[in-house]
C-alpha cells in the first residue's frame, strides 16, 4: 500500500493584518489590537516565502484585513511574484490606475472585489464609508476590466443587506458612463 497522507507542508496563509479601509458593521477583527507593532516584520515575510520556495510549496494565500493597506504591501507581493506565488487578491480598497499598474507590473492580476452592495446607502451604513465609496469602487472596477484583469466580484449577504428590492434595482445604474 502507497499512502498518500502529505508528510509536509504544501500551502501558506499569511493574515497580513487585521487593519481595514472599511470598518463593516458584520466583521469578526477586532482592529483595537491593530497596530504596525503588531505586524510580522518584512524581513521575516520575506524569510518565510523563500523557506516556503524552497521547501516546494505550491502557494501561499494573503488575508486580512485590508491586505493592501499593509505598510510593506508592495514589497511582500513583489517577493511573492519573484517566487512564482500569485495570490487571489481580496479588497473593498478603491484602486487607483497606478496601484493596479503597479500590481499588473509584477504579475498580480488575480483580484476579488469585495463589494457588498450596489447601494449606495445600504454602503455606507454597512462599512461605514462615505458616500462616494460606491463610485470609486465601480471606477476600480472599471480599470481592472480595461487593463484585463483576471478579477471577481464577492458578496457577504447579511440581515443588512439581504432585501433583493435594495439590490437588484440599482444594477441599473452600474455604468459609470
């Protein structure tokens, strides 16, 4: 008998911070402890992906929070490109055409856009945003189909936004145009 039980390990998950550029209503983080003294230092995130090259693994995943508010951000999925990892990146960050440049440079063009609600309101009263954060996500949206990015759209349904009324009906007014 082959046994096919691995004897190391294969994957990553790196919880780069728990800091956020929304503050949703639903979250589990509790961003009081958050802080840069808080972070796993850039020398070791770096260490820590090459031991994982070098130990074969097959990927390694990035969480957060907010993982492209992270200080080092650039440098950590600069270091995971250079290695052959390319993350699924998760954000409710508007991104400007420079950071998705930036991101398209290194070969970082997998990305999930968290967007809760096409709602301006129920928005803002759910991530406690201001009310132009709709639009900005609806032109980061906009750039990432322009520049061909691989990217996807991911909702949390909640007691807040679960009235299919206060979805639907503003899918009608998506385009920015």
């Amino acid at each position: 008998m082959t046994s096919t039980r691995l004897y190391k390990p294969i994957r990553a998950v790196f919880e780069l911070t728990l800091n956020c550029y929304t503050d949703c209503i639903y979250c589990y983080a509790d961003r009081k402890q958050q802080n840069e003294n808080n972070y796993l230092p850039l020398k070791k995130i770096i260490s820590i992906i090459r031991e994982a090259k070098s130990l074969g693994f097959t990927s390694i995943e990035v969480n957060g929070g907010e993982v492209l508010i992270h200080p080092h951000w650039k440098e950590i999925f600069k270091e995971l490109s250079d290695n052959g990892y390319r993350p699924l990146i998760s954000t409710k960050l508007p991104l400007d055409k420079k950071a998705l440049e930036y991101l398209s440079e290194i070969g970082m063009t997998k990305l999930q856009i968290s967007l809760d609600s096409v709602n301006s309101t129920t928005l803002t009263k759910m991530l406690n945003v201001k009310t132009e954060y709709r639009n900005e996500i609806l032109e980061t949206m906009q750039i990432l189909d322009e520049m061909k990015f691989d990217w996807q759209v991911n909702t949390v349904i909640t007691k807040f936004n679960s009235s299919l009324d206060d979805e639907i009906k503003p899918l009608n007014c998506l385009s920015l145009k």
